[in-house]
C-alpha cells in the first residue's frame, strides 16, 4: 500500500493504518532498532512502541516521508532503550563509538541525540550532506543514523576499513567547519 493512503487511514483513525504500517515496514524499523539494542526482544518492543508513538502522533502531524518518520521514532525509541541497559556500562561499544566521534564537532556538553534533534541543527547537517557525493553521504548516514559498524560499511561499499575511517574523520571535520561558517557554535 501506498504511504499517502496509510498516513491517510491514520489521519482517519481507521486501524487498517497500522496493520499496512506494520506489513510494509516491520522488518525495516526491526533492521534499525536491531543495530541500535542488539537484542532481538527488546528489538521488537521498540518495534511495536513505534506503532503506538506513531498512532499517537498522526496526526496532529503529517509525515512527508514515512520511512524517514518511522526510521525517527524507532532509533529514539532504541537509543533509549540502549541507555537505560547500558548506563553503568560506558566505553567501547558501537553506539557509544559511533556518537563520541560526532559529538568531536557537535557537542556543546549535552548528548549528541539531544542536540541532532534540535531543529536548526538538524538542518544545517541535511544541508551539509546535500552538498556532498553519494558515497560519502551513505557512509555517513550508515554510522552516524544507523549507527553501522565501520567495518560494516567497509564491506557494503567494498572498501577498506582505513579508507572508511578516512572519508568519516574528513566528514567529521568538514562538518565542524561548515556548522562554524553557519554561525552555529556548539
């Protein structure tokens, strides 16, 4: 089914919504709070909070681009559900990785998610990312929103591991430029 007539039928109220919601994008929101929890149990509590967060959020809101909105709700959801497992445990795991080397350019003391969703910040990265190819993009979405592994990656775009880390410590830097010349100071 079409996203516009499930955004509609959840408009609507009517439940057909999250039933097409769930058939058409279960396993893509699983994927992404799977890389996120590494746990398949609490993987699919997040799954399913999803569908309640985004019955209860349409409307009053209208997703141009449901994916992207679910993508939202379920790595937040994750990310939560990652912190509260993990507060004792800090240091080398992925998701921690992944947000310390972004927080380098974009952290003013409070937690990198905290301040991605912050509205102005959000776009001035969108913007960034527009301005750059393809490849350098997708890596940094794969790390840096889907929180893959370098090695991951590396092996999605058959690179190496060292070129991978290169094009992101580039992006990284690039990024604290640009948001510099943007007037945003973080």
């Amino acid at each position: 089914m079409e996203d516009e007539k499930i955004i509609r039928l959840l408009l609507e109220r009517d439940e057909e919504g999250i039933v097409q919601m769930q058939k058409k994008y279960n396993k893509y929101c699983g994927a992404v709070a799977r890389r996120i929890v590494d746990n398949y149990e609490d993987a699919e509590e997040c799954v399913n909070d999803t569908w309640l967060r985004a019955w209860n959020s349409i409307p009053p809101h209208q997703p141009e681009n449901l994916a992207g909105y679910l993508a939202k709700i379920v790595r937040n959801l994750s990310i939560s559900c990652y912190k509260k497992q993990h507060r004792k445990k800090r240091g080398g795991d992925n998701v921690t990785m992944a947000l310390d080397e972004l927080s380098d350019c974009i952290s003013d003391g409070k937690r990198v998610e905290e301040r991605m969703e912050q509205r102005v910040l959000t776009d001035a990265i969108a913007a960034f990312l527009r301005g750059k190819d393809e490849l350098k993009r997708s890596i940094f979405i794969r790390r840096y929103f889907y929180l893959e592994e370098v090695r991951e990656i590396a092996s999605h775009f058959q690179m190496k591991e060292n070129t991978v880390k290169s094009i992101l410590y580039r992006l990284r830097k690039e990024l604290g430029r640009y948001l510099q010349k943007e007037g945003i100071y973080i």
